[in-house]
C-alpha cells in the first residue's frame, strides 16, 4: 500500500521540513501552496523526486480541497 500524504503550505519551512520526511519515509507527498511568498525555489528539490506532487491552490478552495483528498 502506498502511503499518501497532503501538506499544506507545503512551500514554507515548516511544509518543506515535513515534505522532505515524508519522501524519506517513502511517502507519496502533494504539496498544496499559493506561494504568497513567492518561495517557489524551495520546492526544487524535491521535484526530482517521483514521489512528489506541487498543487499550485489555496486552502479555501473547498472543490480543489475534496478532489486531492480524494
């Protein structure tokens, strides 16, 4: 079974700390941010990685909130 994770603000540091554990951990990891900070770089990194997905979106976004629990 495939583990999957969704982090939240995913592109600030505490999202990108928890991203990284979780890819370490073999997680399949989607990243949800608007990049209100415009920190896209950070995300870089971890787009080598198969296991990782970016979702460009906001939270408040209750359609794009229930299709990636999904």
């Amino acid at each position: 079974m495939n583990k999957k994770i969704l982090i939240i603000g995913g592109a600030g540091y505490i999202g990108c700390v928890l991203t990284s554990y979780f890819l370490d951990k073999k997680y399949s990891v989607t990243s949800l941010d608007n990049l209100i900070y415009r920190n896209k770089h950070v995300l870089e990194e971890f787009k080598k990685n198969q296991n990782f997905n970016f979702v460009f979106g906001d939270l408040r976004n209750k359609i794009l909130i229930n299709e990636l629990m999904e």
